[in-house]
C-alpha cells in the first residue's frame, strides 16, 4: 500500500476525532516548542558568554592590589595600594610578549553647558586601548606630550557621549570634570555590557598622571605611584598562562617578595574565568534541552495510549480490512503512519510555537536568545522518532490481530 | 471432479479454551464447484461458522486440507492468505461492516486499496459495481445516511468488486427485515445466476431456500449434503 494512501486513511482517522487527536498531540506540541525554547535560550545565553570573552579581549590578565597582612591582621583584595604605575611600566620592559596598561578608577561628575552626568573616569595609558582591543570610533589617542605633561585632554564612552553631549559632536568640546576643564580628543567604539553587566561605555579616559594629580588624587594613597587596577594582554600568538607565571615573578621580584610569602597582589586570569563561565552555561543548555525532552517522551506515552485506544475501537475495522486483504504490514503501516502523522504534526505547531514563544522571551525579558535551524529540525527530527516509536508497539498490537477475532469484537 | 473450486479434506479445527480441547469442526470433506448455490445450515455452535472463516482464509485449520481454486491454500502464510482473501473471496457479514464517515464508493473501493489499483480505476470499477447492485445513484452517501438494505448492497458491491471466484455471505439478511432480506437474497440469487460461486450461512430455513444444495452441521460434523 502506498505512502499517500496510507497518509489520506490516518488523516481521516484523525479528522473524526479531532479534539482528542489536538489533544494528543498538545504533549507533542509542548515538548517540541519547551526543546527549541530551551535550547535558544542556552545558546543565546551562550552566545552573550562568548561574545563578552571576544569584547573583553582575550588573553588578559587582570592584577589588583592584593591582600596584605598588616600586624597580623590580614586585608582584603584592593584595600592597600600595592602596585604601581611602575611596575606596569616595568612589565612592558621586561615581558616584550605582555603589554600593561596600569590604570586609576573613580567616579565623578563632568559638566559640559547645561548637561551633566556621573561617570567613571579612568586614568590610564594609551596601552589601555590597546589592551582592551578597543579602537578609537572618533579622534586621536593621548600623546606622549599629554602623557607626561598631564595634559587635560580626555577620550570619551558612546555612553558619554549619548548623555552628556545629547548626540552632539564631542571633538573638540571643552568638559569639565571635578571642575578641571578637559579637551575631548577621543571617541571610544561602542563596547556593550561587561560580563557583570555593567556599562563599558560609561567612562571617560584620561591621561594618569592628569588623573591622579587632578581628578582622582587622595591624600591617603600611600605610594603616589600607586594604581587601583594593571591590565596585561599577552600577545597574540603567546601563551597566557606562562605570560602569567612571568608577570608573577617579575611583580614578586619587585615587591622583594621572600620565597614562599604569600603575592601582595592579586593576579586574575580573565580568559579562565571567562572558559568557567561558558562551560557552566553550556551545561546550562545542555540541562535545560535535557528537562524540554522529557516533556517530548512524555507527549509520546500520551500518542501511545491514544493509538492503543484507537486499536480498541477499530478492532472491527481492522477486522474487515484484513478480511478484503490488509496484509500485517499494511496495518501495521497504518497506525504507524496515523502516530507518525500526530507527532509530525504536533511537531511542527510546536515549532511556530517554540519560535514564538522564544522571540516573545527575547522581547519582554529581553534574553538574548539563538534560534537555529538545527535545533528546530532537531526538535522535529526527536518528535517524529518519538511518534514512531510509541507508535509501533499499538500498531504492532493492531497488525498482529486475529481477523476472525476481530471481526467478531464488540 | 475436475471443475471442483474448493475442496475440503478431513479439515479439523481445535480451539483450546483453558485446559478443554473444543473439537469446532471435525473431519469435514466437502466439494464445491463453480456456480453453486449452497446454504449452510445448523444451530449455533454446531461449526458452520467455523467452517466459514476456514473457507474464507481468515482462520487456519488444525488439520486437514483446502484446496481453493486448485491452490492448497491450507499451506499459506498470513500474507499469502491476505492475498487470497483480496483476490479470491468477497466477504458480507451479517453487520455489513462497512467503514464509518467513508462513502459508500471508497467503501467499495477498499479491496482495490490492498490490491495495489491504481486510483482511477478504483473508482470507476467500484462505481460500476454500485450501479450493478443498483447504488449507481448513492455513491457518495455514507453508511449512516443508508437503509441497511442498502448498506448491505454496498457490502456486496465490496464483495463483488475484485471480481472474485467465490461469495461467502454470513447470515447476510441477519440483521435485515423480511422483505429486504428477500431483496438481498434475490441478489445473490441473480449474482449465481450469472456465474458467481455463492455460500451462505443461515439458520433461517427461508433464506437456504433460495440455494440449490444445503450442509448441515451439527457438533462439529457435515451432517446432511442435499437440496433444500
């Protein structure tokens, strides 16, 4: 017997009980829909990871001041200044596959004509872009000039630029931060959020020494060198971790740090933290595809206890047809094609319901979510193998009916 | 007899129901020929049903022979045995059986289904057969919207449609009036007229009437061969 003929008797026989075939396949309908729903969200989720390992910058290397024990009492990361523009400076002298870029952070208000906003100043070196592989949108990086002389020129965040100047070109234009007036130079590219979720475009970048002596300067920093924050990048093509190990040293070296004190520093690997991080929202993804599938096996039981039924009240049927010449692989055919029909069909509502409820998730929750062609065929493909299989045992029970039996059923 | 188109030889059938051997039919010859008309007659449970589905290929015997047509269809398999219901045996049940929310042409058409006819011809042959048993008219209605009279002459066109050798009906007027049963058997009657092998399960003396030889079954056993 052939496919299409097979095809117009189950669509029939679902068409004469349509309320229980739609609730049948409901079962399917969610699995499907919980699969591909599941699955953009974990690959979305995945996507945000990787895409802030790339904005970020890979191969970074992260040192803050570290923890101290000051007469025995031990202090927390970043509670005492302990490294110093120095020691990046000594890093790029030393580590030629590293470059550093020490940087000093604090808030304050800037000003330009009416408008004013609250922002993170951050004083730092030209290396600082190069480190963070953030390229200039507008403008010029600082000069030499400026660097040593503590010129008071300043390069601004797509955030900045959006509150403070209202969209305005900011080239040129005088700012006044903490009161210091500062030429705008720069235009930072658009960055996006951290990994903390916080906005990088938020910032205004200037020269450090301008920074320290003019915006940022506290009278209780110890060391007058001192900076909150190093970034290091190695290079491309180097390995981070003996970059790592080889910054380590030559801060320990530095410091004369004894053999075996504990670093009074703190050295952070970003990339690791990052690969942490991504790993665990893979096996997110992984878990939540896992829990969205057994709803799918489920929606199979509920297909197979529907066939079973429907063999029951269509003994007599079946009955007839063996006795005008159903083979048992034409039966057998049937109910298989009618449990493969509900899931497929099931499976593929639950695919425009999957693919909206995602796009919905994304819209009101504002998730980022990955919607992929695999996944949705994927999903289809595990719906139609759940038909056929929760559809072959009825089937097999249907086919292997005696047709005197049958005939006779009441 | 060399025009014989079935052939019984000491056919047994053994149903085991717990731990009783029920012996349904026991050592059963007979031959039938082409163009017959022959009623089958007996009480219930005397075996004439049995000997029906052992006729019609449904059931298999315990032991013995049957021959059908010269094929030794007590050899067959399932699948060989579907096939020889398709092309060999037209079926009419006592409750027509006919498929629910179906017209009465695909009804008719089912047989063809199995048999691998391609849809045009499906159609026209299931309609000719309609028209044949005087439906021409009512192809498209469907089983509930027909008199059972009328159903039962759907189920005859089915039986009739792959152009088999034999007819077996089974007590086909059971579930009719009495004059629609005369109409039915009349059709029967004007099929065997025309050449058609026709068996009948009754136990209406009436209806084994319009047949020309008559078996009866009693226990298990052919207890009388002769005309009505």
């Amino acid at each position: 017997m052939k496919l299409g003929a097979l095809l117009r008797i189950a669509l029939r026989s679902l068409a004469t009980n349509k309320l229980r075939s739609a609730l049948t396949m409901l079962g399917i309908i969610i699995g499907v829909a919980a699969v591909i729903v599941m699955i953009a969200v974990g690959q979305g989720a995945q996507a945000r990871v990787a895409e802030q390992i790339r904005a970020l910058g890979s191969n970074l290397l992260l040192i803050l001041s570290g923890a101290r024990t000051q007469g025995g009492v031990r202090l927390s990361v970043g509670s005492t200044y302990t490294i110093t523009e120095d020691d990046a400076y000594a890093i790029n002298r030393e580590i030629p596959e590293a470059v550093a870029a020490p940087a000093l952070r604090g808030g304050a208000q800037v000003i330009w004509g009416n408008s004013n906003w609250a922002t993170q100043i951050y004083g730092t070196t030209p290396e600082y872009l190069e480190v963070r592989e953030w390229p200039l949108a507008d403008g010029r990086a600082f000069e030499p000039a400026e660097m040593s002389g503590a010129g008071k020129v300043c390069i601004v965040g797509q955030t900045v630029v959006k509150q403070l100047f209202g969209g305005a070109d900011p080239l040129g234009q005088v700012i006044r931060i903490k009161r210091v007036p500062f030429t705008v130079v720069g235009v930072l590219s658009t960055k996006g959020q951290s990994m903390m979720g916080t906005d990088q475009d938020d910032i205004i970048i200037v020269p450090i020494g301008t920074a320290r002596n003019r915006v940022l300067g506290r009278a209780n920093i110890a060391a007058q060198r001192s900076v909150s924050v190093i970034w290091v990048k190695a290079a491309e093509g180097y390995d981070t971790k003996r970059v790592e190990d080889e910054v380590r040293a030559l801060l320990r070296q530095r410091h004369r740090l004894q053999q075996g004190a504990d670093d009074d520093f703190s050295l952070r690997n970003l990339a690791d933290i990052m690969a942490a991080q991504e790993a665990s929202s893979r096996v997110l993804a992984l878990l939540l595809a896992a829990v969205a599938s057994v709803s799918l096996v489920v929606g199979g039981i509920g297909i197979m206890n529907i066939m079973l039924v429907s063999v029951t009240e269509r003994t007599r049927e079946i009955g007839l047809r063996m006795a005008v010449g159903a083979r048992t692989r034409d039966i057998l055919g049937q109910f298989l094609v009618e449990a493969v029909t509900l899931s497929l069909i099931g499976g593929l509502v639950g695919v425009l319901l999957g693919v909206g409820a995602s796009v919905g998730i994304a819209n009101v929750a504002g998730w980022n979510i990955v919607l992929s062609g695999r996944s949705i065929l994927l999903a289809v493909a595990f719906a139609v193998v759940t038909g056929v299989f929760f559809g072959f045992y009825p089937a097999r029970k249907a086919a292997r009916l005696n047709p005197v039996e049958a005939l006779r059923y009441e | 007899m060399p025009d014989a188109l079935l052939q019984t030889r000491h056919l047994v059938k053994v149903y085991r129901v717990g731990d009783n051997a029920i012996r349904a039919l026991d050592d059963v010859s007979v031959e039938i020929a082409c163009g017959e008309f022959v009623a089958v007659m007996g009480p219930s449970g005397s075996g004439k049903s049995t000997f029906m589905n052992l006729l019609g290929c449904l059931d298999r015997s315990t032991s013995g022979e049957y021959l059908l047509a010269g094929r030794r269809v007590s050899e067959l398999g399932g699948d060989e045995l579907a096939e020889v219901r398709n092309r060999n045996i037209g079926f009419v049940f006592q409750s027509f059986n006919l498929l629910p929310r179906t017209s009465a042409l695909e009804n008719v058409e089912l047989p063809l289904v199995y048999a691998g006819v391609a849809a045009q011809e499906r159609h026209t042959r299931a309609q000719g057969m309609l028209a044949r048993v005087g439906l021409g008219e009512r192809a498209h209605h469907q089983p509930a919207q027909l008199s059972g009279g009328q159903q039962q002459r759907v189920a005859i066109a089915r039986a009739l449609v792959t152009q088999p050798v034999l007819i077996l009906a089974d007590e086909p007027t059971g579930a009719l009036d009495s004059r629609t049963s005369l109409e039915i058997m009349a059709l029967l009657q004007d099929l065997n007229a025309s050449g058609m092998t026709v068996v009948v399960v009754t136990h209406e003396p009436d209806v084994a009437h319009f047949a020309r030889r008559v078996l009866r079954f009693l226990d298990g056993r052919l207890v009388g061969d002769a005309a009505p």
